[in-house]
C-alpha cells in the first residue's frame, strides 16, 4: 500500500509539473489550456471533454493567483 501511495504521488507530481510547464508557456490561453488537454489525454486520463477542459481552467486559474 505505502508503495503505490508513493507512485502515486510521482505521476500525480509529473502531471501537475507539466500542466505548470504548459501554462507558463509563451502561448495564447486558450492554446496552452488545449495543449494540457491533450497531454492528459495522452497520458490516459479519461474524463470526459467538459471534465478534462474545465480541469485545465482550474489549474491556469490557481496560477494566476
């Protein structure tokens, strides 16, 4: 169980860093927050589009804070 809490926190670590990464990206909002949704799809995270797009607002949201 301690091992797969660990793994967990890793790939939940590089998800977040590259959402981090994308976001600080010189790009347009709206591209930088299309770019998280497909790499969160890429890395098989199945929301459904609504869920995957409104996840990347949250997250361009708490960086602006």
């Amino acid at each position: 169980m301690k091992a797969l809490n660990i793994v967990l926190a890793v790939v939940g670590g590089a998800i977040a860093g590259a959402a981090v990464g994308l976001l600080v990206a010189p790009e347009k909002g709206e591209r930088t927050r299309k770019n998280i949704v497909k790499y969160l799809e890429s890395k098989g995270i199945k929301l459904q589009k609504s869920k995957l797009e409104e996840l990347a607002d949250e997250i361009a949201d708490e960086l602006k804070k």
